[in-house]
C-alpha cells in the first residue's frame, strides 16, 4: 500500500491548499480532522506528518490539539503556523502574542544551513497570516529563520525529524513555496513522487462505491465543468445507477443545453433527463435585485426540481454534487471561515428530500485538478478546457431584476466575447472570461439618433485557484474587436466596458 502523507487539519483556510501542493509533488496525501486518534493515523502508515494553521491560538482554552505522541511517530513532522506552535508548546517552548499581528508577504531570511532550507536563497518573501509566535524553542531545536518582527519564524530538530514554520509556504505568494514543501516530502521523508491524478481517479471510485453501495444516485448537472466532472466520475463508478437530471433555469450560456446533451448521451453510461424549468424561475424572481436572494431562490428552486424529478424517477438513494473545495470555504463551510457568498451547491439537502447521504467526491480540489480529472476520465476537451460557470449562471451576471431581455443580452454578448476570445487564441491563457449586463443605462449616439441603453461590462481573470485572481491584460485589438460586434450586433447594447479589479477586493463575479 501506497504510504501517504497525512495533514492534521486544525481548521485553516489553508489545509487543502497544503494538500493540493503535495499533490502537485505527485505525493499522494491524506487530510484528517485534528480530532483524528493516534490509532488511525498509525494504521495509515504515513511517510510524513503536517499540522496546518488554524484560526485560533494555542494559548486560548479549548484551542484545537493533538496528543503529543504525534511527535513520537518516528516520522517527520512539519508544522505549518499554528502547527508550529502546536509543537513549541507540546515539546517545552512557548508561544506568545505577537507584537505585532503580521499580516501579508514578509521578507523572510533562512538559515540556508538548516534541513529543511538547504539549497535555497537566503531571502524570500514568504505569506505570514498570524497573531501568535514562538517565543522560546523547545529545548534540542534551533531556530532556522527569522523576519524583523519574528525571532522564531521557523525551527527545527532533525536528529527527531521535526521541522516547522511560522510563514505558509503552501500559498502561492510564498516564494521558493514549493520548494521547501517538496524538500520535506522528498529529502525528509523520501517520499516517491509517483502518485498521480490517475490516483486520485482510482481512490475516489473507490469512496463512492463504497458510500453508495448498491444504490442510485441522482446527480444535478448545471452546464459546468465541476458538475460534469462529478457525472464522469460517477458514471465510471457506478454506470447505469447514475441518474443526471439537467435542469435548464433559463440562464444557460449559447448553446449549453445542447453541449450537455451530446457529451453526456454517447461517452457516458448514465440516464439523463434535461429539464427546460425556466418559466418556474423567472416567476419565482420577478422583481428580485438582491444578489444573495437571487442566489438563494435560484437555490431553492433548484433544489425544488430536483425533488420533483428525483419522485419521477422513483426512490433514488443518494445525491450528488460537484461540490469543490473554494466552493466549500466560501461558503463559511470549512472550520474557521466566514460565509462571503452562498453558493447554491453547498450545504446539504433538505431532510424530506429522502436521500440517505449527499456524494461530494471533488469536495477536496481545486478548479485545474478538477479539469486535470476531467481528462483523466476521458471528458472531451470541449468540456475540461471550458471555463467554470457558476450555478446560477448568467443571473449573478446579470445585475437588477431578471428579466428574458436582459438575460439575452449577457448571453449574446457573452457568446461573442467567447466567439473573439477563441479566435485570439485566449482561451489558454485567460482562466475566467464573461460579459455582465450591468443594469446601467447611458446615452449614446446610433446614426442620427440618440439612444439611452445597456453597458455591458468585460470581466477576463488569470487565476491559478479562482481564491485571488488578476484581472486578465486583453490586446487592445481584442478588446477593439469585442466592443464594435457587442454594440453592433446585441440590440439595446451601446456601451462595453473592462473591469480592471483584481480579486481580492472585488469577486469574480458581480454577484
Ligand atoms: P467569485 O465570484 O466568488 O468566484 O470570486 C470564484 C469562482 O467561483 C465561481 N462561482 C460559482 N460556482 N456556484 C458555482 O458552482 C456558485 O454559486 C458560484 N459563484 C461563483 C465563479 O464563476 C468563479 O469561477
């Protein structure tokens, strides 16, 4: 059996993050919740240990532990934050309130003799996200890297294997990141790097098999890469206990319905029946403006639908979602993390839907492993290479009240700026791309005639996790090109915009 390395999860925004990094090292890789006993992560024979961050402080009553003997295992250990504080207090240190709370990229220096550092430059700028620090090591550790304001920021033992760091090398920002994660996998515990997405593939067939048993699963497909992926993986699971059920809620992007119809009814076995429920929705949002109830009765109704359907099949006995991990912390469903957006596919299903459990097999990953996945499975490219779309479609990208007018217009110019996008050869190098209706109205000139219409804005994102993301550098010409069809070709359009936010502060979406 393939030994993994285990993540002690202590409630961090950042645990799937150290997962998805060790992934990324073709390290196969285990997260368990903190509570986790001594036993069960003994039976897993694990290669390496790591103690993520959390949001609370070691020194607070009722902080998240584990029992000191994880730091007997006779294996590595690396503490990440909170993890390093974990293991100060365990072993003899002690841990205080910062100064300070450090907040941000730090210059960071390392002891390029330690370990853990050996081979790297003795400077970087690494993410440090803390209010608490070592203040006194445990006796038999040596300090291996400090900031201005952090004596400690990093430390370890070798002779007992236990290695950790004050700053989060997992996040993208951290440079030489990476690095200092693959020199613990592969220097320290000698892990091989020969896991691949052909294992988590084979690993997660295996989950569902044996949470569905012999049952059927009903599974929502909304248009979008997850939710496809989610189908592909089922199907190759479970096959023709695999019920889809498609339910167009008028806000499809050009062309979807019938895309999801051609790839799901030859390469898969599964039963799929496509639902055209419009009418329902935009009744059930007549004069509705705010974002969140927009999200959260286009949620709702969904969920409706699939009841109803779910009747017309008969007794189906799980339910499936293509539920993925930035889904998860944005919806305040991980340990520690604030609700900033209800995203529709998160958080259960209501009681007297009669399901016995919800399947969530991409719960775990990231926006490119899951396309990653999609090839795995064999998904054609037209669908792994398509952007994600958001549930609710174009109705978060269309702003104000909903209306068949104003959802055309987001999704005829939308169409064209996919259309100009894939001739600029952008699709590749653009992570996120898509038009929003606005709701502004301005005055603008046609012939002779004075018009008072629509501005439609350009939202174009590079992101590697779609958690930060930077607004896309489009040529001009591009832009040009978009711009002159939209007004020409979307009627009610006389104006195009470029939103140039990144993400943090703005979202992704308007909505
Ligand atoms: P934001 O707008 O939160 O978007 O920066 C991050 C990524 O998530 C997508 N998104 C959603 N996906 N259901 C989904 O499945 C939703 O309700 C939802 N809202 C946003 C968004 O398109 C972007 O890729």
């Amino acid at each position: 059996m393939r030994k993994p390395v285990v993540i002690l999860d202590f409630g961090s925004q950042y645990t799937q993050l150290i997962a998805r990094r060790i992934r990324q090292a073709h390290v196969f890789s285990v997260v368990l919740p903190y509570t986790a006993d001594m036993e069960t992560i003994r039976a897993l024979g694990p290669s390496g240990l790591v103690l993520s961050g959390s949001p609370s402080a070691v020194t607070m009553k009722d902080a998240p532990s584990c029992s000191p003997e994880v730091f007997a295992l006779g294996i590595p250990v690396l503490g990440v934050c909170y993890g390093m504080h974990l293991m100060a207090q365990a072993l003899g240190g002690s841990v205080e309130k910062a100064g300070k709370r450090e907040y941000g990229l730090r210059a960071v220096s390392l002891d390029t003799r330690a370990r853990l550092f050996s081979g790297l430059k003795p400077e970087c700028n690494s993410w440090m996200s803390h209010g608490y620090q070592v203040d006194a090591l445990p006796p038999g550790f040596t300090v291996t890297a400090h900031t201005d304001t952090c004596p400690y920021a990093a430390m370890e033992d070798p002779d007992r294997m236990l290695y950790a760091v004050q700053f989060h090398p997992e996040t993208s920002h951290s440079e030489q990141g990476m690095e200092i994660i693959s020199r613990f996998l592969t220097d320290i515990c000698g892990c091989q790097q020969d896991w691949r997405m052909e294992g988590f593939a084979e690993q997660a067939v295996a989950e569902i098999r044996e949470a569905v048993g012999n049952g059927t699963v009903l599974l929502g497909l909304s248009g979008g890469i997850d939710s496809a992926v989610c189908a592909a993986l089922l199907s190759r699971a479970i096959g023709g206990r695999l019920y889809c059920v498609f339910v167009d809620h008028g806000f499809m992007r050009k062309d979807e319905p019938r895309l999801v119809r051609e790839v799901f009814s030859g390469h898969f076995p599964l039963h799929l029946s496509a639902v055209d429920a419009s009418d329902r929705f935009y009744a059930k949002l007549t004069g509705v403006t705010d974002p969140e109830r927009k999200r959260k009765i286009i949620g709702a109704e969904f969920v409706q639908v699939f009841r109803e359907e779910a009747l017309k099949l008969g007794a189906l006995d799980h339910f499936a979602q293509g539920t993925i991990y930035p889904d998860v912390i944005e919806s305040g469903a991980a340990p520690g993390s604030t609700v900033i957006k209800s995203h529709h596919n998160v958080g259960g299903l209501p009681k007297e839907l009669g399901f016995t459990s919800l399947v969530e097999p991409l719960r775990t990953l990231f926006k490119d492993e899951v396309r990653e996945l999609g090839r795995v499975l064999g998904l054609p490219g037209a669908m792994t290479e398509r952007q994600p779309f958001p549930g609710p479609g174009l109705a978060i990208r269309t702003l104000g009240v909903l209306t068949r007018e104003k959802v055309g217009i987001t999704r005829q110019s939308d169409a064209i700026l996919r259309e100009e996008f894939e001739k600029a050869g952008l699709n590749g190098s653009v992570s996120q791309f898509f038009t929003v209706n606005t709701d502004l109205r301005s005055v603008g000139v046609m012939g002779d005639e004075r018009s008072y219409d629509t501005a439609v804005a350009i939202r174009a994102v590079t992101t590697d996790d779609f958690m930060t993301a930077d607004w896309a550098r489009i040529p001009y010409e591009t832009l040009a090109t978009v711009s002159r069809r939209i007004v020409n070709e979307v009627h009610g359009v006389n104006r195009v915009l470029l939103d140039v936010t990144t993400k943090p502060p703005a979202s992704i979406e308007w909505e």
